[in-house]
C-alpha cells in the first residue's frame, strides 16, 4: 500500500476502508459498502480487500473488534486511523477548493 500517514494522499480504496469501519464490519460488508457508496465505481476482490486489512492493522489504522459477536472477524477503526482519516478529509476539501477556484463552479 502506498498510504503516507505523515501527510501524503491515501488511495482512494485505503480511504473507504477506514470510513467503512467507524462502525464494525466483516470483510465482506467492507467489501458491500464501498461498491455502495461508489455506486459500484469500486468493487474490491477478496485478496485485495484482506491484505488491505492486514495492511492497515500492521499500521495500527484499525484493528479486530475484540467486542463484536459472531463467527467472522470483525474491524474497526482505531484512534490513530481516525487521525489519518480526517487529515485525509481536509487535504481533500483544500484539493477541492483549489481545484474549485480554478475550474470555476460548483461539483
């Protein structure tokens, strides 16, 4: 993955990985909510998806829900990974807003 915590863009799957996991999920509903919300512009494979998951832990962006009940194993966001997330809002709302200013108009 080639995700910079100290500032540097995120991908755009690394970036609805952790939006998708403020509230727990399996591997398979990450997988639903991101080709939702997409409105199936993405659509991750399982190999994709788990080493992402496996990337994202070694990092500490999130972790097992250790709380959460059920035979699939469960994420969540941690506190470090919403860090990242909303540094990754704001680099993309000054994106936004240069590109606005330029372009002229509105999205």
């Amino acid at each position: 993955m080639r995700d910079n915590m100290k500032g540097g863009a995120l991908t755009e799957v690394t970036f609805y990985i952790l939006l998708s996991l403020y509230a727990p999920k399996h591997g398979y509903a990450v997988m639903q909510f991101i080709e939702e919300k997409t409105g199936g512009r993405l659509s991750l494979g399982a190999g994709t998806l788990y080493g992402a998951l496996n990337s994202l832990q070694e990092k500490k962006w999130i972790k097992p829900c250790g709380d959460c009940e059920g035979r699939k194993k469960e994420y969540i966001i941690t506190s470090l990974g919403k860090e990242v997330a909303k540094k990754e809002l704001v680099r993309l709302n000054e994106l936004v807003e240069v590109a606005s200013g330029i372009i002229g108009g509105t999205v």
